[in-house]
C-alpha cells in the first residue's frame, strides 16, 4: 500500500449466490481527495459503496481487502472514522425526532459532550451546512429534500471521519438543488478534513467536484486516474463512448448518463471476454475471449486490449 493512501482497496469482488456484482476492484483514497466512482446503473457503484462501509447485505461473498490507514473497517468505524451520505436522506435520519436532536445524540455517542454543548454543537453544524436557524428543531419530513440532504451531511461530517462515502447524494434532488448541496458535501468533507468517495452517474459533477475517479462497467473497473485525465482524453472504450454521449458546453447538462447503443449485460450474463465487447466499436475477437487486466497507461489503470494504449 502506498504510504499516502487513507483507503487502500484491492482486489474487491462481491458475489450474490454466485453472481458477481463487482469483480477486481482496486484503487486507493488519498487524504483531502475526493475519489469519483462513476458507472451506469447497475455497474456495481452501490455494492462498492456498502463494501467500502463493511455494509454489505447477508448473503453476500466478499473477497479482496479494504484498509482504512491499514487496518480492516469495522462496525465500529462506522459513524465515526467512516460515514455515509445515503441517496435517499430519510433512510438516514429518524423521523420521530427533529434533526437537531437526532444530531446532537450523534455528536454526544462520539465527543462525550454534555447535552447542552452537543445541542450547541449540532445546532453548529446545521448552520454549516445552511440550514436556517428556524428550521433546525423540524422534523426531517418537515424538510424540504434539499435541506433534509444538507441535515444528512451534517450528520455525515459533524464527528470529523477520515472518509465520508457518499452513494448518489444528490439524485432525489432536482437539478437546480444539485450542485447547491454537492458543493456543501465537499465544503464539508474538506472542514472536517474527511476524503470522499462519491458515487455518481453525473460525469458533470465529477468535473466539478472529483479529483480523481474509476469508470466502472458491469461491475468490473474499466479505468481509473485523474479526472482532468481522463476527461481530457479518455484511454478505455467504455469511458470514451460515455463522454461521447455527454452534451456539449452550453446545453442543459443531463442528470443521467446518456445511453448507449445496447445495454450492459445483466450481473451473471458477463462471458470470459471483456464485459463490454457487446458494445465496443473496437472490439477483436479476443476481446471476446479474454478479460482484459488493467494496465498503466499515461498516468491511469486501463482495463482495455487495445495495443494503441501501449503507445500512448
Ligand atoms: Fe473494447 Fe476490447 Fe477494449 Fe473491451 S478490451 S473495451 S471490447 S477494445
Ligand atoms: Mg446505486
């Protein structure tokens, strides 16, 4: 493991019965950055998400290892060294207390403050996070999903953890709320001193928030390094035809990934060759026949058979 990584994830595969979600998944988080995990809809961004929390459901098979400063994330990492920010803000909040309540208990289980300073406290962060003072004692149904998104991010970050995971944070909000609550989570993330891991099907927000980032497809990663990178030119077929899709600088940015030609196979439908050779312009017949292993290539991981790659 590289000395400056605060996460190190090798190898991670997550199976459900047999059938792979996720499959050789490496990367490291390094402190202070935020780590875009990106794919389309059941690419497997959800099942990192829990993996990397050690929240993966009962059933699950899960190989490979996941260090936070090298030592296995436990379920008492949780809330305190990591935390997570849901998609769906009222799965993370209790609806029958108000959120400054709900706040400060979480601040009391952690710093050990009185009652009164950890309301103090609480009542802190709801302002960082732009809640106004009127609203701070509603109850999380009370609030709008914007502000209920911001109470979870307080929430997330109020304990100061070494990494916040955030599973599509901003989905349920609508586009002009979006990037408002985006930049509270970085905001945050960066006061607290926390790294983030965000996963997103938003390549918009990726440019404008991640530092660096892995493409996932099929559950398998595809490519991983640089944002700026990897948006510039991107090395990995699938990464390619992503951005291809993307609307051009002026338009309205979409709030999905732009579709593909085709689809990606269903989980457990993958053969032995590259899992997007179905739908790869460039695809060989070995593609076809051989998984590709990533490969470093102009300072990234490409997962790709491509022999140009060699001389980029
Ligand atoms: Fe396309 Fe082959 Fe590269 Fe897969 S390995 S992305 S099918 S060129
Ligand atoms: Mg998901």
């Amino acid at each position: 493991m590289p000395s400056d990584a605060l996460l190190s994830v090798r190898d991670l595969s997550v199976d459900f019965d047999g059938v792979p979600a996720l499959s050789g998944l490496s990367f490291d988080v390094r402190p202070g950055e935020v780590l875009a995990l990106v794919g389309e809809s059941g690419a497997g961004k959800s099942v990192t998400a829990r993996a990397l929390l050690g929240m993966c459901p009962r059933g699950a098979a899960v190989s490979g290892s996941v260090l936070l400063r090298g030592t296995p994330v436990t379920a008492a990492d949780r809330g305190r060294r990591i935390a997570l920010v849901p998609q769906d803000a009222l799965s993370a909040l209790s609806p029958v207390l108000p959120v400054d309540g709900q706040l400060a208990l979480a601040v009391r289980s952690v710093q050990g403050l009185s009652r009164r300073d950890a309301l103090a406290r609480a009542r802190e962060a709801l302002a960082e996070v732009g809640i106004p003072a009127a609203r701070v004692s509603a109850y999380p149904h009370e609030l709008s999903g914007g502000m209920r998104q911001r109470a979870v991010i307080a929430m997330a970050t109020v304990n100061r953890p070494e990494l916040v995971v955030a599973d599509e944070p901003t989905t349920a909000l609508d586009p002009g709320t979006r990037d408002k609550v985006l930049g509270v989570l970085g905001d945050r993330c960066a006061a607290a001193g926390a790294s983030l891991v965000l996963v997103t099907h938003d390549l918009g927000a990726v440019g404008a928030h991640a530092d660096r980032m892995v493409v996932l497809y099929a559950g398998r990663p595809a490519e991983y390094g640089p944002v700026d990178r990897i948006l510039r030119r991107p090395l990995a077929p699938y990464t390619e035809a992503l951005l291809a899709c993307l609307p051009t600088a002026g338009t309205p940015r979409k709030s999905r990934l732009p579709t593909l030609p085709g689809r990606p196979p269903a989980p457990g439908a993958l053969g032995a060759g590259c899992a997007f050779a179905p739908r790869c312009r460039y695809a060989t017949v070995r593609c076809h026949t051989e998984r590709p292993a990533a490969r470093s290539v102009d300072g990234r991981e490409v997962a790709c058979h491509l022999d140009h790659l060699e001389s980029v």
